[in-house]
C-alpha cells in the first residue's frame, strides 16, 4: 500500500511540474486513454497469473 501511495504522489508530483513548465502530460490526457493503460495492465497480471497457475499444475 505504501507503494501505491509513494507512486500516486510521485505522479501528482510530476503533474504539477509538467504543468507549471506547461509541457504535454507523458500520459493520455482524457478518461478512455488513462482507461486503456489501465486496461494494458490489468490484461499483463492476468496473462502472468495464467502462465504461472499454468506451470503450478503441471508440476
């Protein structure tokens, strides 16, 4: 948990910097581009534990 934490404040850190240097954001500006990363991630974990359950059952 700590974690998630030191990374949201990391990111929230980052933001505001990228916005008082008014730079572009190194992310998806809008709700569907954050969702499909979030989507990228979620389908990465799962193919991981699939394999890993997979290997786990055939030992």
């Amino acid at each position: 948990m700590k974690l998630i934490l030191k990374s949201l404040l990391a990111g929230f850190l980052l933001g505001v910097v990228f916005s008082l240097l008014k730079l572009p954001i190194p992310a998806p500006p809008n709700l569907p581009g954050v969702t499909g990363v979030v989507g990228v991630f979620v389908g990465f974990i799962l193919v991981k534990a699939y394999k890993r359950r997979k290997v786990s059952n055939t030992n």
